[in-house]
C-alpha cells in the first residue's frame, strides 16, 4: 500500500490568490516555497489528514475539497496528492514554516520557472494556474 502526503491548495475565491509555504527542512528543499500539508495516518481520509496538517503547521481551518491533478510519485511507496481547499478559520500563520505567502497566477508561474518551488509540486503549476484564472 502507498503512504500518501497531502498537500492543501488554499486558494482565496476572492482575490484569486493561492498560499504558499516557505519550506524551513531538509536541507535539499530549504528556502523553496510549497503547497503547504503532511502525511496521512492510518485509518485518516486525505480531507481529514489535511485538515489536521493545516491546523498543525498554520495554525488555522480548512475544508478540503476536491483533488488537484494527478498524484505525484515522490518515490516507490510514496504519492503527493494536492487538494483544493479553502479557509475557514483565521489567517495561517507560518509555524512549521519560514514564511507565508499569497500569489496570483502570474507570481506563481514566475516562481515556477525561477525554480522557486519544491520540486514535486511543480506538477500541479498548470492545474494551479487554472484554479487561478
């Protein structure tokens, strides 16, 4: 059986913004920017686990919605799965992270071919600008 890691993309319907997450670990990743989430434990659906995850690292609410993309193998074993999600608490707050922050479509795929993002969630840079538009 695969281990999932879910990662939230929080977009705000409003200003069409998506959150991003300043990775502050490993050292290989360090400083790149990141849907934000983590892994799901046995016996949690991927809403739930990311829904926990969010309240851990920002500090606030979500409702998780429907997948984002297709899963990414990180490696055998081992899939990153992306959620829409929306806020439903206070504002995140960066306490697993180095830093927060808001980007419009054209910030994102700025990031994107400056290699800003962590790797892996550079799959969902087409599907993200989409939800942006």
């Amino acid at each position: 059986m695969n281990r999932i890691v879910v990662a939230a993309a929080i977009i705000d319907d409003t200003s069409r913004m998506l959150l991003l997450a300043q990775r502050r670990y490993p050292p290989e990743v360090a400083g790149l920017w990141e849907l934000p989430g983590g892994k799901v434990e046995d016996g949690e659906s991927r809403r739930s686990a990311l829904e926990r995850e969010i309240a851990e690292e920002l500090g606030t609410a979500i409702e998780a919605g429907e997948q984002v993309g297709a899963a990414v193998v990180l490696r055998p074993g081992l899939e990153l799965v992306a959620l829409r999600a929306r806020l439903a608490g206070p504002p995140p707050r960066a306490l697993d992270h180095t830093a927060l922050c808001w980007v419009d479509a054209g910030r994102l795929r700025a990031m994107a071919a400056a290699g800003e993002l962590v790797p892996a969630d550079t799959a969902w840079v087409p599907d993200l600008l989409e939800l942006l538009a």
